[in-house]
C-alpha cells in the first residue's frame, strides 16, 4: 500500500481559486509519518496534510507504528 490513508474515507479540502473554482486535493502523510519522527518537523507538527484524521488525538495524529519484527 503506498497511500496509508487510500482506506479510509476521502478527507479532501477545497481550495477556493479566485472565489469560484474549488480545488480538490486528497489527504496524504508527510514524510515525518513514514520517518517516525517525534515531534514532527512538518507544518503545524502534523503527520499528514490535513491534520489528524479525526481530531487532535486520531489517527495519524502521531509517527507510523513500528514495523513487526519476524523471528
């Protein structure tokens, strides 16, 4: 999966462009995400463009998990 957020429903934001033409752009993680890094060094220290997903505590609202380790 190359998109962690492609499962979830679409969390687009409309961009006005001169007051009438909306652009559409879809929510994605930011590099801090995939890097786990804490705090984030994106704006606003969000891991994903929009903010977390579902408020200030949801998801995305911190680093990827760990990877599982296979014994």
């Amino acid at each position: 999966m190359g998109d962690p957020l492609e499962h979830l429903d679409h969390h687009d934001s409309d961009l006005p462009i001169n007051g009438f033409i909306k652009y559409n752009f879809q929510n994605e993680v930011t590099a801090s995400w995939f890097m786990h890094a804490s705090p984030s060094f994106s704006v606003n220290g969000w891991y994903t463009l929009n903010g977390p997903v579902d408020g200030e505590h949801g998801e995305f609202a911190a680093p990827a998990p760990a990877c599982p380790t296979v014994r």
